[in-house]
C-alpha cells in the first residue's frame, strides 16, 4: 500500500498508519493511510480530508477527544427565541496572514460550504433550512423554520474560511495554499497529492483551552 507522507508536528491520531520518524530538522514525518482528495476544507466531506482541515482551519464549536462540544471560534451558543440560535464569536482571533476574524467570515462560509464546484459530498446537508445574519462584528444570528435543538451539533462539523482569502477562491486555489488561509494551530506550506502534505507552526497561533483535549502543539521546522 502507497503510503502519503505528511511532514507536521502532529496530526490527528486516526490518520497515522505508521510510526513517525523525526528528523534531526525537527520535522515530523506522517505515513498516511488514505489520502485526502483535497486541502479546500468544504470540497469533501470525508473522514481523512477534516482530519488535516481540522488542524489549519477552527470551527464555530469543536468537539474534544470524547465527542463533547466545545468553544471554538464561537464562545458560546444559546436559543434566544424558538427558532433562532445566537452564537457570540471569539474577539482578537487573526488568520494565518494576520487578518482579523469577524462574524462576515462565518457568513461567507455558509454561503461557501454546501456550493464548492465538484464536490462529491458536501456539507450542504448541516447548513440546510438555516438562515445566518450578521448581527455585529463578533455576533450572529442562526434562524430555522421550526425549533431545532441540534444547532450546535451541526456547528462542530464544518471549517470556517476566511472571506477575505475564500471570495472567488476555487478548490485548486486552496490546494495550491493561495487561499489556505485558517485560524487553526498549523498553517499550509506545501501539497503535492499522492506525495506529501508540509504544515508549518504559527506565528500568529491562539490560545483555546479546549484544544488541550487534541494535544495539536509539537513545534515544526517546515523546511523541505
């Protein structure tokens, strides 16, 4: 069996096939069993595919090691009416390129996630029947036709992208790393499909206690 290599302080366990060697660099080099189809975090909803999203790009909410939700780039969720769901967003989160997320961000990526060209399964199937307002800038409002108590659920399944790098961005665009521009604990460096995945450290990382629960913080040398 071909195995993908990934070069990264650490990825999520289920994704290693075999034991990792380091190198006298720093790097951490992966043996993937499945490769993912792409990098763009909304062209497949597929198991290996969030696994490497989840560690360049946050979610609104994020579920720990056991499955339990957690604030993500959402502090807190709360039903403020029957059919509408309010989210307050986390302040002073930048993306990798050190722009400043905002509650338009989540707007575009509802707007992005269940439309990206070519998408063998996408992630249409938890945004449906919702409709997001912005209510200010570290605000929004989820509204749904009847009450639906699994709103938060729904909101740990999908990456949030950056407006500012998603607009007009195509899949090769994120495969490429142009517009792989997340708020998550690595950021992208290289991807070359069937050889090798490079995630590099960030700079501009943000503290979320809950990531404690996914120990995700081994330092990286992302040199080649």
């Amino acid at each position: 069996m071909k195995l993908l290599k990934l070069t990264v302080a650490f990825l999520v366990a289920a994704l290693v096939a075999v034991p990792a060697t380091v190198s006298a660099a720093g790097q951490l080099t992966i043996g993937l069993a499945s490769e993912p189809s792409s990098i763009d975090p909304h062209f497949h909803n597929l198991g290996p595919n969030n696994a490497v999203a989840r560690v360049m790009f946050d979610r609104l909410i994020m579920p720990d090691d056991k499955q339990q939700l957690r604030p993500g780039l959402a502090v807190s969720w709360n039903p403020i009416d029957d059919t509408t769901w309010e989210f307050k967003l986390r302040k002073n989160v930048k993306f990798h390129d050190g722009s400043p997320f905002t509650a338009d961000d989540v707007v575009f990526t509802f707007q992005r996630a269940p439309d990206v060209e070519g998408s063998p399964s996408s992630f249409g199937t938890y945004l449906k029947g919702k409709t997001i307002t912005r209510v200010d800038d570290h605000t929004i409002h989820i509204k749904t036709e009847r009450p639906y108590p699994l709103m938060p659920n729904d909101m740990s399944t999908f990456s949030i992208v950056s407006r500012k790098h998603g607009e007009g961005a195509s899949t090769p665009d994120y495969n490429s790393g142009k517009a792989t521009i997340g708020t998550g604990a690595y950021k992208f460096v290289e991807y070359l499909p069937g050889d090798r995945i490079v995630l590099g450290e960030c700079e501009l990382q943000y503290v979320v206690e809950e990531r404690t629960h996914s120990p995700r913080t081994w330092s990286l040398d992302s040199s080649d």
